[in-house]
C-alpha cells in the first residue's frame, strides 16, 4: 500500500517472471503484494515521488535499492 493504494505487480510473461523468481530468489509478484523488497527484503512502502512507486511496480525494488541500482 503506498499512499491508501494497493499496487499490484506489472503483467509480465510466465517466462520472465520465472527467470526474475530464480535470479532474486523471491517472487516479484508475491513482493509487492506483501509491500516488500525483493533485493533487500526490506519493507517497501516508502517512495519518492510516483515514477519510483511504479518502478516498483515493475522492478520490485523499494526506493533505497532504486536509488542504489538507477541513482538517486
């Protein structure tokens, strides 16, 4: 929930999504509906501004590890 929304992960292909759950080790999908991290496994629920809450969406990374993979 960020701001009274819940966010829902991105559609991906089964394939990517397959490919992203072995590469992190955690679901994307499951991440973001739980309001986690799948880099850190830290909470997620903070977020600059909204471009980096629909990052989110997408990459399932909270603001600190956007900041630290794209640059703050």
């Amino acid at each position: 929930v960020y701001n009274g929304i819940i966010m829902k992960a991105t559609i991906k292909s089964q394939i990517i999504e397959t490919l992203l759950t072995d590469l992190t080790g955690v679901s994307r999908v499951g991440a973001v509906a739980e309001g986690s991290c799948v880099t850190c496994s830290g909470e997620a629920t903070e977020f600059r501004d909204a471009l980096s809450q629909k990052e989110y969406t997408i990459s399932a990374m909270c603001q600190t590890c956007q900041d630290s993979v794209f640059g703050a």
